[in-house]
C-alpha cells in the first residue's frame, strides 16, 4: 500500500473546467490537478523518455536467371519484435514469427520473375484483408517492407525447382539461389510514444474507454498525439509508529505521458519546480541471441546534458564503446550499461545474451 505507480495522460494543459491548470512548477514542487503535488524535497528523481517515431523494416533480395518454366519460389520469414505477441504470428517456437511463401512459373528473365514474385506477395491478405508485408522491384532486386515496426526480416530465400523426391508432390525438392543478396536496407525500430504503443500499452479501447461519456475522457490518447514519457519518483516518510508499519519511507511512482505540443510547456513547469531529467537509455535489443546471428547492439540515450561516457558492468558478457554506446557479444549471461552525462546523470538499461 506504500509502493504504487499512477499513470496520466495529459491533452491540455487546462482541467477539464477549462480554466484551472492542469500543472504548475514552482519553488515548492510540481503540481498535477487530480494527481497530486509534489514537493521538491521528495522528489527522488524524474526521467524523461522522449516520442519516437517508429521505421519499418526494409529488406532487399534479387532474383537470378531461373529456367523458364521451372518453379521460382520466394521465402519469407517475418519475426515480431519487442514481446509482440499478435496471434497471427504463433506457431510451434517461442518465437512470434509467420512464414510468407510464394511461387511463381520463372520465365528465364529475372526482372519479369521478381515482378511476379512481387505481385504474389502483395497479393496475399490475413483473415481481415490487410497485407503481412509489402513488396515492389527495381529490376531483378525485391524490396520487401513491413507493415509495422513491430516486424523483423529473419530471413529472406529465393529457391528455385531442382529435380524430384520419392514423393515430390508432397516434399518438393529446392535449390537455394540467394547466392548472399539478402540484406536488411533499413532496420526496423518500434516506437515510443506513437499511436500502437499508447493504445497497445497504455489505454486498451475497450467501450469504456472509447464510448463518447466514458469515465475520464478527458485522458484518452488522441491519435496522432506522439507522447513523451516523464516518470517522477516521490518518497515520504511514513508516520506511523506502532505495528509492522512503524518507520520506513513510502516510495511511490508518477507516471506522466505529455502530448507533444505540451511537451515544451510541461518541461518549463519542471524546471519552475527546479527538476532536471535523468538520462534515459533505450537499446535496439535488450535480448540477444547468438544462435539467431545477433551480433551486438547499440545503446542510444535521450535528454542527456554534453557528451556520455559508457560502461558495461561485465565485461565477459559484452562489452561497449565508451563513447558510441555500441555493444559487443563476448560470452553468454546478462550485464547492465550505465552512461553518464556531462553533468553526472546517470541511466542504466540491461542487455541479456543466450546462446
């Protein structure tokens, strides 16, 4: 009953009597209407983690000369990142992933196939009619883009028909002609802030929350609205003396996402109240494993003050670049990255390796 998180999203930077302030910055502390105030004394800290927009993934393939009318086929493995769990995606692993496959009759001409290939792809809809991923060509190459930031290309194959199997209707026989022309164009990145994370993380819209005289509407996301994250710590003495509860401090966490065009005003209301922001860091991959390829990653950090200083708490795991914040596999285990700013704020974010 003393730990607990608050979350609120703010729209305006009015109450919803349209003219009492939402919040108010001054030597005292930070002030929320229908939250609370916060003296400055208490305040443990405040990290901001800013909007970001999400990048679809871009892979390229190319397809080479294949005998006219043999089978060219297209191979397609589409894997959801950041523990999306759509159930589209689920399947015998414990990875969230969905093979796409097409096939075409080559006609000897590899422009004229990957067209092909291409078309088969974009004609291919889920039970709702909307597309796994989408493909056009330049030339003989295939350029495949997901749908979502939340896809990953795992892997990329094109085959082609090469003679028969005891049973080939059943288990045909492929020859894999990539010849190593897949590649990641532009790596996908999920975002933060946006319009998937706010109703996927933050607000479900069930008919409570969506219904025109729903409870508190006033704090729904509003599509198109890119919040940024601010998470204020707050710590109180408890007073009470007697019984299993005597003593100790009450350390509560306030959770506030601001829309963007708040975002300047909410700040300048922070540091009103004397607050600076804590570096927050983010990572292309919090979870890496080796027998999927992954050869590293890269620590990035927003709102820090001057330049940042890295260090990885276990070298024999990974280890990082002082200054870049790119991450090393050296062995199996987990470690914690710390960066420090100019000024002495420090953020942490933990990478885990599996084999």
């Amino acid at each position: 009953m003393y730990q607990f998180t608050t979350t609120t999203i703010l729209n305006s930077n009015k109450d919803s009597n349209g003219t009492t302030d939402r919040y108010t910055g001054s030597a005292a502390g930070l002030t929320v209407t229908r939250v609370g105030t916060f003296k400055k004394a208490n305040i443990v800290s405040v990290y901001k983690r800013a909007y970001q927009a999400g990048v679809l993934e871009i892979a390229h393939v190319t397809v080479p000369a294949i005998t006219s009318g043999l089978v060219a086929r297209l191979e397609v493995e589409v894997r959801l990142v950041q523990n999306q769990t759509d159930s589209e995606y689920a399947n015998f692993s414990q990875f969230f992933k969905k093979p796409v496959v097409v096939e075409v009759l080559a006609t000897g001409t590899p422009a004229t196939d990957a067209t092909a290939l291409a078309a088969q792809i974009n004609g291919m809809k889920d039970r709702w009619g909307f597309s796994y991923i989408t493909a056009s060509t330049n030339g003989a190459d295939i350029i495949l883009t997901a749908i979502t930031s939340n896809q990953a290309f795992f892997s990329v194959k094109v085959l082609k028909e090469a003679g028969y199997t005891n049973n080939s209707l059943v288990e045909p026989k492929y020859e894999d002609v990539t010849g190593g022309t897949f590649h990641i164009a532009t790596a996908g990145k999920v975002g933060f802030g946006d319009d998937e994370y706010m109703i996927k993380s933050i607000m479900l819209p069930t008919y409570e929350n969506s219904r025109y005289f729903g409870t508190n509407k006033e704090e729904r996301p509003i599509i198109g609205g890119n919040y940024s994250q601010y998470t204020l710590r707050y710590q109180v003495e408890k007073h009470i003396d007697d019984g299993i509860v005597s003593g100790g401090t009450a350390i509560t966490t306030h959770v506030f996402y601001v829309k963007s065009d708040l975002v300047s005003g909410f700040e300048q209301e922070l540091t009103d109240a004397s607050l600076t922001f804590k570096v927050a860091l983010t990572a292309a991959k919090s979870t890496l494993d080796v027998s999927d390829g992954d050869t590293g990653t890269t620590i990035t950090a927003t709102n820090a003050v001057g330049a940042l200083a890295f260090v990885s708490a276990t070298p024999t795991v990974v280890t990082v670049n002082a200054t870049t914040g790119a991450v090393t596999l050296v062995g199996v285990g987990t470690s914690v990255i710390t960066a420090t700013d100019a000024v002495g704020n420090t953020g942490t974010v933990t990478i885990t390796v599996q084999a």
